[in-house]
C-alpha cells in the first residue's frame, strides 16, 4: 500500500503500531504511533514510535523511536487508527487505512501459478510474515473494520496458517466480511475445503480467478499445466459446502475474444456463483514484461464484453465491471462500472479534468504509466 520516508532516530527493529493524533494512556501507548507537528511539547515515553514533519530531534527523548523529517501532506495523510508498519531505514508502509473499506492483508508472496499479467510477481516472503498479519488482526478495530480482503501470492499456500488467519479473523473481527483472493487450486482437496468450512466463518468469500472457459486457455495464462481442471474442482468442492464463491476473470489480449462463451460456461456450471467479475488489467510487474502478449485496447473488446454481460444478466447472476473507464463503456454498461481502484494508486489523466462524468467513473491505475486506452476521452 501507500507508503513515505523520513529519518530514523534509535529504530532498530521494524515497529507496527496504530496512529495517534492525541496523547495517550498509558497503557495503550506501547502500540500507538504518535503524529505530531510538535514533540518537543509531547511525554512521549512508552510510545511504540512518534512521528514529526520537524527537522530535527530537539526535545525527543532519547530513548523514543522516532521518524523525523516527513513532508507535511505526508503526515497530513495518516488518519487516526491507521496501522503503521515502520521500518529501521524510516520507510512507513500504510498496512491498514481506517478511512478506506479497501484493505487488504498480505498472507504471502509466494504462488503456485506464474500468470502472465500477475501485476505483483511470486517472491519469498519476508520473514515474520505471519506474526505481523496475526498481530495486524489484533490492532484493528473491530467495531470500525467493515471489510476486509486476505490476499498474496496465493494465500492458500499457508495451508494450516491460511487457516489460522480465517479464524483470527473470526475471533477478532466477528462481524467483518472476509473475502480470500485465490486461485481456488486447493480447494481439489476436499479435506483441505472441508477444514476451511468448519472454521465457521459468517461472511467469507472466496474471490476465485478463472480465466476462460477451458484449459488450454487459461493454463497458458496461469502458466502451469492442469490449473483449469484444479480450479474447476475445487470451486466444485466449495460448491458442496454452501460456500460463497466469487469468479475473477482479467481481460487479456489471451481470452477476450471468448468472453461470451466464458459467461455461457459460468452459467452452465456455476449458477450458484454469487458474483462474477470482470476486470481490466493493471500493466505492472509481469504484465510489462509480457506485454506484448496481453495488451488489447479496452475499446476493441467491447462487443465482446457487451456479449458476456448480457449472457449473465438473463441468466439473473450478479455481474460487474472493474477497473475500466466510462468513456470506453457502452453507455447501457455503466450501471454494471464500480469504483475499484485503490486511492492510493488511483488517478485521472490532465483530459479527465474537464468530464462531467469524472466523479462517477473510477479512474485509471497510477502503476499503469504511461500505458493507456486511445479510447480515453471526456464527457463535456
């Protein structure tokens, strides 16, 4: 997520804690993070950490862990019970913004598929992972954390960890909607999927990528042989359970040319899907590198998607569009156009300045560049 730098001053560990903006008890301040314009005025003792746009360290005791220097639009961007994750160097990485229903835990970096337009490549994951996403449940506010999405990498790969994380969210946010970004490849195995169900979780659901609507397709997306028919049963096996199943499909220059028979397919064999989405690409991470593979201009699969909606809408499934711009939708599929980009990453071009539609439509991906639709236009 969104993150800044200062200076450091006696950090030698990576420090996660909640932001402040008004002292604390004592008690709650071993894991609050004080902002403030002004420490030399501040008993900062027994803070996880204080955070200043001042200069210099006049007046901070010497023992507080500290970040001094930070612009002041930085420090204007923290809002109070934000979880911060600040590291040794005086990075500050935004974990949890209390202002936004869009957060997200990291369960892990690693995955067992290689997709072609994955905009965050598999890595190792650093260590202590686990413990900071446990740790991050407990700081949140469950009176005040109305949703929250597990994602990665594949979360699943943790297998009895992925778990843990589902029931830690139960106990420590009983009335939280959970949603898990998966591949849905774990769930061929039944036993696993049945110790996910039996966590009891009241509002989970499983966001689940699907591709196209056969293998050579979209294993040649995913990268890895035998991933349709591993997804196709363990979204089956979900099925079984009662579980909520969402299907994700990214539009590629790979599958758009089958969209409508991808929603017909949907229809088909999971009826029970409560909602299918359909999603433009981010062009990061590996999508740049196969760009040359995956790139089609949002306004040349139009039709298609137009096919693919209207399959979905007589069949009654609940259906929506991400990630694309008015301006390129057909005016009878806006109502299917949600907002979904992440503020953080979230911009509008210099020609949006002028649309009378801007404040509706959701935007472009920052971490796009300079990459585009030709289609890009304003409402005047």
């Amino acid at each position: 997520m969104w993150n800044c730098k200062g200076t450091p001053l006696n950090i030698n560990r990576s420090i996660l804690g909640k932001v402040s903006r008004k002292t604390t008890d004592i008690l709650s301040r071993r894991t609050s993070v004080l902002v403030t314009h002004n420490p030399a005025g501040v008993k900062s003792w027994l803070y996880a950490a204080l955070l200043t746009d001042r200069k210099d360290n006049a007046g901070i005791l010497s023992s507080v862990p500290c970040v001094i220097g930070l612009s002041n639009s930085d420090i204007q961007k923290f809002h109070e019970g934000d979880i911060l994750l600040i590291e040794p160097d005086g990075r500050i990485n935004l974990l949890f913004d209390s202002d936004s229903n869009d957060n997200a835990i990291l369960a892990t970096e690693r995955c067992n598929c290689r997709c072609i337009m994955c905009p965050q490549p598999p890595q190792e994951d650093r260590a202590g992972l686990q413990d900071l996403n446990l740790a991050l449940f407990r700081l949140m506010d469950p009176d005040n954390t109305h949703s929250i999405c597990i994602t990665g990498g594949e979360p699943t790969l943790l297998g009895d960890g992925f778990i843990h994380l589902v029931e830690e969210c139960k106990r420590r946010l009983p009335h939280t909607s959970l949603a898990v970004l998966t591949n849905g490849k774990a769930f061929r195995d039944f036993k696993f999927t049945r110790k996910v169900v039996e966590v009891g979780h009241p509002d989970l659901t499983l966001c689940i990528a699907l591709y196209a609507d056969n293998d050579k397709h979209h294993d040649e997306i995913v990268g890895v042989p035998g991933s349709f028919f591993d997804t196709v049963k363990g979204i089956t096996n979900l099925a079984l359970f009662n579980q909520r199943v969402e299907i994700r499909n990214v539009i590629t220059a790979k599958n758009f040319k089958r969209l409508p028979q991808y929603s017909y397919f949907i229809y088909r064999n999971f009826p029970f899907a409560v909602h299918v989405a359909f999603m433009a690409m981010e062009i990061t991470g590996l999508a740049v590198r196969n760009y040359d593979q995956i790139w089609v201009d949002p306004i040349d699969y139009m039709t298609e998607l137009g096919g693919a909606i209207k399959c979905l809408e007589r069949a009654k499934m609940h259906v929506s569009i991400f990630n694309l711009q008015l301006c390129l939708l057909p005016e009878k599929l806006w109502r299917y156009s949600r907002k979904s980009i992440s503020s953080w990453k979230n911009e509008y071009l210099d020609v949006c300045s002028s649309c009378k539609e801007r404040e509706k439509c959701g935007g472009l991906f920052k971490t796009s560049g300079e990459i585009v639709s030709s289609g890009i236009k304003p409402f005047l």
